[in-house]
C-alpha cells in the first residue's frame, strides 16, 4: 500500500489527464457501474519502500525521503473486440507518465506493460 500523499497525487494526475475510459480506484468509496458495459482502466497503487536520500538535516525526518512503488493500470475492454484496443489505451497511458514528474512520481526504471 502507498502513503496517502503518493496515492493522491497519482489520482489527482489521472483523473485531470485522462479522459478515454472511466477509471475506477481500488476499493472505491462510491462504486458505481454505467448502464452499459464500457471500456475501463483499473488502477492500483502499491507502495513497497521508503529510503532517505538525504544527510545531514536536523532532525532527520527533515531529509528528503523517496518512497518507491508501482502503478498498476489494468485496461478492461469490451469482450469480442481483440486486444488492439486496450494497447492503444496502455500506451497512452504510458505516455502520460513517460518523463512528466506532474504527478508528483519519478520514473526510475523502464516502464513495463501488464495487460
């Protein structure tokens, strides 16, 4: 699980920047399903360490610290329609992480798809 301040930058960022799909939030607080089956992103936010990067602050909790961590966006198409579509959505989505420290998150390590 991701500290509460990276979880909400990373909602915030998508939910202004992306408009293809709806997007639903693990364990939302309001689910609600449209009428119709639709496309969807499903996005997790895994939090699995935190290092200090800094020295010398006092106290030390005044360093800078990174927490490091995942964001998993599952993208759900429609059944019978391939997979080409949800790869178009994947690498949109990609793209708007690609190099854009807006969302408060660094990208360390090479980006990998899941779908």
């Amino acid at each position: 699980m991701s500290s509460p301040q990276a979880f909400d930058g990373i909602v915030a960022f998508l939910v202004a920047n992306w408009t293809a799909t709806p997007l639903m939030f693990e364990n939302p607080e309001n689910p609600t399903l449209p009428d119709q089956p639709s496309h969807f992103v499903f996005v997790e936010v895994v939090g699995n360490a935190y290092d200090q990067v800094s020295i010398g602050a006092e106290p030390v909790r005044e360093n800078r610290w990174r927490e490091w961590g995942q964001i998993y966006l599952h993208v759900m198409t429609l059944n019978g329609i391939g997979s080409r579509q949800a790869r178009v959505y994947a690498m949109q989505l990609l793209d708007l992480f690609r190099g854009n420290e807006d969302a408060g998150i660094t990208d360390d390590h090479p980006a990998r798809l899941e779908h």
